[in-house]
C-alpha cells in the first residue's frame, strides 16, 4: 500500500480501526487509503500477492475501482459484460480477484453456481494464459449444463494436455484443439480413455526421474504434540499414481512435465503416533521454484476447507489437517525461498 501512496485519498494517520479482527482492519485501512467507492472484497487479495507484474496489475484494478471507474475498463486479461461486472461486484468475499473474474464469467453467461465453483478449481481460477481460447471452453461448459461438475476439472486437464503440453516425441497431441462443433457426450468419452491410459502408462514398471534438487521439509507441530509434518518430492511414475489414487486427482498428468525436468510434484504428509496420512499435494515449476498448485483429496483448496462445499464431504479430523496445511507450507516456502503463486494458502 505504501508503493501506492501517490493515489492516498486521506492520510493513514487519520485512520482508526473499527474492529479486532486483523483481516477486518487491513480491509478498512486499504479502503481509507485508496477508495472512494465500494470496492468487492474479493479485491482484497490483490494486496497479498507481492510485487510482482501480476500482483501490481490486481493492485491497479483495486484502485481503478475504488476510484469510482467500472471494472470493465480495468487491464483485465478477458473481456466482461455489464452482466458479467455485476456478478463480479458481488462475488463471494472468500474468492481470490482472479477467481471471482472467472466466477463472474460463468455465472454471466447464466452457469450455475456448482459450474463456476468447479471452474475457479482448476488451472483456470488462477491463469488467464491463452484467454481467446479458455474462454470458448468455457462457454462450451456453460452450454452443456447437464455436464456433472466434478468432470471440469478432468476436462480442463485432458483438454491442457491436448493443446498445450509436449509429448515426450516434440509437440502436444493437437496443438490446433479447438471447441467449434465439439460433442459434450463424444469428449467425455476421449476425457475418460485419456485417464485410463494415464493409469495404464503409471503401472507400467520404471520411470523414475531425477531430483529437482528442492530440499524437502520436516517440522514437529508446535500446537498439536506428536504430529510431524513432511513434505516429499516424488520421482516415479508409481509415486505419481499413488498419490493420485490416494488423493482422488489426476497428478499422475505430471508425468511428462516431471521427466523433462521442467516441474516436480510434492507430498505433504502428517505422521502421528507411527501412522501417516497424505494431506495435500504440490506441483512446482523448478525453473522460477515456483509453486503452481496445491490440492488435497478430490482437488480440495486448502484456504478454503470449511468453505468450498466440496471439501464438506471430506471428515472433519482431514478437514482440520488440510486447514493447518497452509502453516506447513508455507514455513517451507520461508525455509527454501520459493516463490507461489498470489493464491493464499
């Protein structure tokens, strides 16, 4: 906030806080400083993402609303509809910026709220990467409103690897992919045959590959006594399936990316009393150390247990694990200087 001081509306010398609650105050005091006008709360978390270009960018859509103008004409990275920025204006206080522009999409284009929660759980609630594209995908979802939520997210991932992830031969699979004419019931089938050829090449014995060189973490809970946290990098194939068949999602798509060397996967476990448990797995990209996605069983959002109504079908004593996750993650994040992506975890 002290890096935007040019566009102070008031001085914070001024400012008194008018609750305990310290997300509460820093919402109050940001808005003293740099608003004139209502801002959404799910700008907020434009404040905890850093410094860098992105994070500066969300910053400028904080400002650009607060100083009265539409979130339409902020440097968005899609186009919204006046429908769309009134959805946005209302999103849930508990969605990231990135995430409520994506919910403001969906639900614009009159999805369902299960559709837009499902969609801000992949890759798509915090990248706008080849937005021409995504875009029409998810349109495409929005169109096909009797498609079961829970296949969104194998969708988006056999689609990703389709378009946009190299084989271990050179090019993706169908660099030209696109969504004209396609048949909800006829991709299904080629999501589904995709997964199980996943499955298929992870039994298939070797295919292990080397460390990225990351060092692991190990820590003794300082509020819970006996509980002791690890986080592991896998560097198999066999590791991979694993850790997807335990945690009910598809890491085992890594694989190549793995290989190459390119990104690495992690699992955070908890042991007590002798028996160990798989709380949340990590993908990193080892180039930037830069952690692109955390996920607990069936694609739980760790910063979200108790709030997305999927992780309320997971018990309640692995809802608690996956909440104190964060902690862990990020004393790992400290120990070894990584980078993360502006998603709080």
């Amino acid at each position: 906030m002290a890096r935007h001081s040019d566009a102070w509306q008031q001085s914070p010398s001024e400012w008194k806080p008018d609750s305990r609650n310290p997300r509460r105050q820093f919402a109050a005091l940001v808005r003293f400083l740099l608003a004139r006008y209502d801002v959404p709360s799910c700008l907020d978390s434009a404040w905890f993402g850093g410094w860098d270009q992105e994070a500066q960018r969300q910053q400028g859509w904080f400002v650009h609303v607060g100083s009265g103008q539409n979130i339409r004409t902020a440097d968005l990275p899609l186009v919204l509809s006046k429908r769309m920025a009134h959805v946005f204006a209302e999103a849930p206080s508990e969605l990231t910026a990135t995430e409520a522009l994506r919910w403001a999409q969906v639900m614009g284009q009159e999805g369902s709220e299960a559709l837009a929660q499902a969609v801000i759980a992949t890759e798509l609630g915090r990248n706008f990467a080849d937005e021409s594209f995504w875009s029409t995908v998810v349109l495409f979802l929005v169109e096909n409103p009797m498609l079961d939520p829970d296949m969104v997210g194998p969708i988006v991932d056999y689609i990703n690897h389709q378009k946009y992830v190299p084989t271990e031969e050179g090019d993706p699979p169908q660099p030209n992919y696109t969504m004209k004419g396609r048949s909800a019931v006829k991709l299904l089938s080629q999501v589904e045959e995709w997964h199980e050829r996943l499955a298929r090449d992870n039994r298939q014995p070797g295919g292990s590959w080397e460390s990225s060189g990351i060092a692991g973490f190990e820590w003794m809970d300082d509020k819970e006594e006996g509980l002791r946290w690890t986080i592991r990098e896998l560097t198999s194939k066999k590791e991979l399936s694993l850790e997807g068949r335990a945690m009910n999602h598809c890491v085992a798509s890594y694989v190549p990316n793995c290989r190459r060397g390119s990104k690495s996967v992690w699992s955070m476990q908890v042991d007590a009393e002798g028996h160990s448990a798989r709380v949340v797995t990590i993908a990193m990209h080892n180039p930037s150390r830069r952690i692109v996605e955390v996920r607990g069983r069936f694609n739980a959002v760790p910063r979200q247990s108790g709030k997305n109504p999927k992780n309320k079908t997971l018990e309640r004593p692995y809802r608690e694990l996956l909440a104190r996750s964060g902690t862990v993650l990020r004393k790992w994040i400290e120990a070894e200087e990584l980078e993360r992506t502006t998603r709080a975890y």
